[in-house]
C-alpha cells in the first residue's frame, strides 16, 4: 500500500510541476534574451484554454488523431510513476526495470510520429522521418548509458540503482558513471526535443521536428500532446538529476524522507531545467546532419561506461 501511495504522490508532484517546469525554463530564457517573459504559469494558463476546446480534424484522417495524443499522455503518467524520482520503493505491481521504462518512452515516440503521419500534410511526414531517425539513435544510448549505471548494483531496476548510488557515494564520481549520465543527458536532450537537437520555440519549416508532428492538432487533443511532452520532459530531467546528486531521495516511505524527497526532487530538477534554458541561450542549432554525429559520439560514451563498469567490476 505505501508503494501505491508514493507512485500517487510521484504522478501528482510530476503533472502539477511539469508545466511550471516549463514556464519556468521558458522564463529564464526570455529574461536572457531581454524579454520580460510571460511567467512561469503561462503553460498551466495554455493548458486550461487548449483543454476547453473541441478539436478541430482534417477529413480523411483516421481515429489516430485522437488516439495518439492519449497514448503520449497514458505514457508520460506511466513513466511519472515507473521512474524513481521521489522514493525508490514503488508499486510492487508495476516493474520500474529499464527495460520496461525504455519501452514505455518508445511507444510515445511511435505514437506521435504516426500522428504526424496521420495528417497528410508534408510538415508532419517530414517531422516523423526526423522524429524516428532521432528516435533509433536515442533509445540504445539510454539502455546502454542506463545499464552502464546498473552494473554495479547487479540490477536494472532504477530504484535499485538509485538507491545503490545513496549508499555508495563513490559511483557517482566514478569515471565510467559520469560517462553514462553525460551520454543519459545527450539522449534525454534528443528525446525531448531540445536545442541542439531541436528548437521547442520555432516553426521554421527547415528546422522543426516537434512542432511539425504537432501542427494538424489543436484543442484538446494539442493538450494532451503539450502536457504528455512537459511529462516526458520533467521525468527525464528528474532522472538525470537523481543520478547527479542521488542523495535527498527517500528509501523509505516514512512520511518524513517522503516529504524531504519532494522539497529536494523539486529544488534539483528545477536546477537543472534554469541549466537547460541558460545553455540553449547560449547554443546554436545543429544542422540536421550533424545530429547523428552528436548522438553517435553519445552512444559511444554509453558503450565506453558499459564496457569500462564491466572492467572495473
């Protein structure tokens, strides 16, 4: 039962903080570049507005349009869940193995390329095509760069490895870890969509690879494709941040730890989103041929920390 309570409590601080995430990396950006910004509740108002109207849907389309944008929402929540950004003793019910965490980002990924698709239109065909050869260079790069960490503990659970790092402060430093949350990072820049894989705050036909999936919807089906990428975002970055600085996550389910593990998931996360939003300021696009070579460099440094954990190990 206290399992079930801390995934509750993952998924509320995850929904209620991801678009304030957001907002506030939006924010940060627009006060660099010598705009005043609209706050860092602007997503949670967008939200609100988008989530009150009908959606509009081209003819011909297939009942994918609806479907897709669910299916990216249903696995942002999962993920909120599965991955141990607040306490590393979930639901016994649900595995928070890597592999199912892995496969769960996959599906969102697949199911916003075919909505993409879906609409006929170039933009979208383009954004897919980008969107999946991304895709098939991230996915290995997190098992690997993931697994790197697991080696140690003997585990690909993330809550096992979480809670190896608390107890063993010396794998947080270790060269093999530090080269597998660096390529983590790289992949979850990737997977998110941003600078320099992708730029989350242009529609240039050349450079959008988001926001050309993204542009045959609106209304509600547009919010749940909005508040299921802000999801994928915070997990991701809540995961990378646990991994950097594991200790302030709770390995009981105490009240106590509970309440320390939000205050210090919240505090970090939001860290390293003020980082994000400062470095894209600060960082040009790549040219979309380059972004192989990126995530490839990526995968090696994944393949290096397996192979150099199995070494040391």
């Amino acid at each position: 039962m206290s399992g079930v309570v801390l995934g509750a409590l993952q998924l509320v601080v995850a929904v209620v903080g991801a678009p304030f995430l957001t907002g506030l990396i939006r924010q940060v950006r627009a006060r660099l570049e010598g705009r005043r910004g609209a706050g860092i509740a602007q997503p949670w108002r967008d939200l609100r507005k988008l989530a009150g109207k009908e959606p509009l849907r081209a003819n011909g389309t297939s009942p994918v349009q609806w479907v897709a944008p669910l299916v990216l929402l249903g696995t942002g929540l999962l993920l909120a869940v599965l991955v141990p950004s607040i306490g590393v003793l979930g639901p016994a019910q649900l595995p928070g193995d890597l592999f199912v965490v892995v496969s769960i980002l996959l599906v969102g990924t697949v199911a916003l390329a075919l909505l993409g698709l879906d609409g006929g239109s170039a933009f979208g065909g383009m954004g897919s095509s980008r969107h999946m050869m991304i895709a098939a260079l991230v996915e290995p790069t997190v098992l690997l760069s993931v697994y790197a960490l697991s080696v140690p503990v003997g585990s690909s659970v993330l809550g096992t490895i979480m809670e190896g790092r608390v107890d063993a402060p010396a794998l947080v430093v270790a060269p093999t870890g530090v080269l597998a949350v660096v390529a983590l990072g790289i992949a979850v820049l990737a997977e998110t969509g941003r600078m320099p894989v992708d730029n989350p705050a242009t529609h240039l036909e050349l450079t959008m690879v988001h926001e050309a999936m993204v542009l045959e919807s609106s209304g509600r089906d547009l919010a749940w494709i909005e508040l299921g990428s802000w999801l994928r975002l915070t997990v991701l970055l809540s995961l990378v941040a646990d991994l950097l600085v594991p200790w302030g996550i709770a390995t009981s389910n105490r009240p106590g730890p509970l309440l320390v593990a939000v205050v210090a998931v919240v505090v970090k996360t939001a860290t390293l989103g003020i980082v994000l939003a400062v470095t894209e300021v600060f960082l040009a696009k790549l040219r979309l041929f380059r972004v192989p070579e990126l995530l490839a460099g990526s995968f090696v440094l994944a393949f290096l920390a397996v192979t150099g954990s199995y070494i040391v190990g």
